[in-house]
C-alpha cells in the first residue's frame, strides 16, 4: 500500500465527460475523478481525498454523501474506485479552507484515516524485536500520484503484481535466528518468533516450505545482510489457485532483494535480480515486458489475466514498474511504482481483500 495521505493539489486538467452533460472528468496528477460540471477549473486547488479514507460524519456530510451507495464499508463511509456513467472514478475532490496551502496533508484536520482491514489468525503471531538499525520502511508508490517520474524511452522492466501478503527474509551475519517479518512489523523493527505458538503462522511457514534462510545463505554467504522481499500467495481474493492446506501447497514470488545493512545497502537491478534468484533456484514476479518505457505500454500491461499460475485464473492486479538500474528521485525516493488494473479496482466480489 502507497504512503496515505490527503494532499492539497492543483487540479491538473478539465475534460468533458462524453456521456453526461452534467459531468466533467477532473485530473489529479495521473488521476481521475468525476465532477459536477462548472465546479472546479485547471489549477484550482482541492484536497484529494484517495481510495480507502474513511471519512467521518461531518466530511459526509459536507459532501452530501451520508449512506451513498457511492461509497462503500458497512457504513458506506469507505472512498472507493467506481465507474460513472461509463468512466472511472478515482478518490474525491475535497474544497479546500483558504488557510490551505499546495501540498498540505489535511487528513488529520478533516479527521480522515485509511482504511486498515482486521488481520486473519495465521497472519499474526508472537513477534520479537530485530533492531529498528535492521530494518526499513517500504512502500511502492501509485504511479498516478508521480505520473511524470518515468522518462518516455527510458529502459525499464515490468512486473506482475501479486495480490498476496508482503513478506521479509532477512540473514544477517552474526545473528543465528532469521529475520520473518511482515511489511507492518518490518517498518517498526519486529519479526515474527521462531517459536512452537507460531506453527501456523503463514510467514514462517512460507519460509520453511521454501528453505529460504538456508538458501540465502549457500548463495549470498555470511559476509553483508541480504534481505529477500517478495509475496505470499493464496490469503487474498485472488489466490492464483494456491492452497494454505499444506506447506507443500503455499506459493511465494521475489520481487526485489536488498544487500548490505539496512539504510547503507542497495536493491539489485533487474539483470542481478533475476540472476539471483536462478540462483536461489526460486521464482520471480512474472516479467511482462522489459524495453522502452511509453505510456500505451503501461497501460496496455496493467490490464489482462494474471500470468503468476500460468493458467489464467482470474483478472492481474496491475503491474509495477522500474527502470532496469536502480535510481532515485528527488520527490519519489527509490524510483518503483505500481500500476493498478481497473478492473480490479472495480472488482465485485463480497470476498475482496486488502492485506498488506
């Protein structure tokens, strides 16, 4: 999940709304949103609200929203993508005070949090402490909120994005127990305990199924920290036919591995990633596309069957992106974004998870 925040924006552009004529389409850096026609121009400033606020009372209410099917959650207080008339709509257009200014976070002031779902038994477990100097806070940002980040032509490799759980297997020289965290514990300096309570526990599960700290450590040695971060499969909607039944049926893809101590280290580039994870003999993120980047081929990849069972199971979450060498940038950091299917946004299932 990107970082949450509601930010204070200039409207980017205005475009009519081909189906309604009381519509418009607003556009938030890469985002859309729907508007009533008239009520915003290019450069007016709003607040955005984005995909999973929870929006109190009084915010509803301002807005005219109270009990609308337009949101969802069981208070229908929940922001969420929707299509209108015929077009996605992304987040919400929020007036802003006169005492606001560009780039100022006002959800704390509008009492506006981000919605976090209950997290399932066999994701918890007794954590235990790995030094706050071991760790590192980890997000990929919405392409849509940095859309003009990447350079067109720029050589860049495109991921599938699994929907599962984030998970860290860290090997630290000096340090017998392995380091088994999830993308909360993680940024807080905590890992789960290598302990007979945490049987079911599906992070050590995936780690003993697949053997990693003992792989990391006959490919990488025992000189520097080597961090592997990939997905745990199966816990989400989109299970890409794995089964938590058994340790002989739990999935689990790589998408990024970090050398060195945390905040001294670095991420391997692509062509190194995939070498090491041949030599982890261990799976990877599918790779879609590696090439030129270009907006029409972002576009055409984050859409489609997901490729990760190699049965096409169900709808692709999206895709992240990033170019084949590492490289940061002023306002992002770590240059990595994701790029969210619609239609799994617009997803209908009762069923729908959002686990991180």
């Amino acid at each position: 999940m990107s970082t949450f925040t509601v930010t204070v924006k200039p409207i980017r552009a205005i475009e009519p709304h081909p189906d309604a004529d009381t519509l418009e389409l607003a556009v938030v850096d890469g985002y859309q949103s729907v508007i009533r026609k008239g009520s915003l121009a290019p450069g007016d400033l709003i607040a955005y609200i984005p995909e999973g606020a929870l929006l109190p009372d009084p915010i509803l209410e301002r807005l005219g929203m109270k009990g609308s099917s337009l949101l969802a959650g069981a208070k229908n207080n929940k922001v969420k993508a929707i299509r209108l008339r015929g077009y996605l709509s992304q987040g919400i257009c929020y007036p802003v005070e006169p005492d606001w200014v560009e780039g100022q976070d006002v959800a704390e002031l509008l009492g506006i949090i981000k919605y976090e779902p209950p997290i399932p038994i066999h994701l918890s477990g007794q954590v235990r402490s790995c030094g706050l100097e071991n760790v590192w806070h980890f997000d990929i940002e919405n392409i849509k909120a940095f859309p003009d980040v990447l350079v067109e032509g720029e050589e860049v490799v495109f991921t599938e994005k699994a929907h599962g759980t984030w998970m860290c297997v860290g090997v630290i020289p000096g340090q017998e127990e392995t380091i088994v965290s999830s993308k909360g514990l993680f940024a807080q300096g905590l890992a789960f305990k290598h302990c007979p309570e945490n049987d079911l526990n599906l992070y050590l599960r995936v780690e003993r199924a697949f053997n990693l700290a003992e792989r990391i450590r006959t490919v990488f040695g025992d000189i520097t920290p080597i961090y592997v971060l990939g997905e745990a499969l199966g816990v989400q909607d989109l299970n890409y036919g794995v089964s938590l039944a058994t340790d002989q049926t739990l999935g689990f893809r790589i998408f990024d591995i970090y050398v060195g101590p945390a905040h001294q280290g670095s991420y391997l580039n692509d062509a190194e990633l995939e070498a090491a994870i041949v030599r982890l003999d261990l799976q990877r993120c599918p790779v879609l596309y590696r090439g030129p980047f270009t907006k029409e081929l972002l576009a055409k990849h984050t859409s489609g069957s997901e490729t990760i069972s190699g049965k096409a199971l169900h709808m692709r979450e999206g895709l992240v992106v990033a170019p084949v060498k590492e490289r940061r940038h002023p306002a992002l950091g770590r240059v990595k974004l994701k790029s969210v299917s619609p239609e799994y946004l617009l997803r209908k299932n009762k069923n729908a998870t959002e686990y991180e």
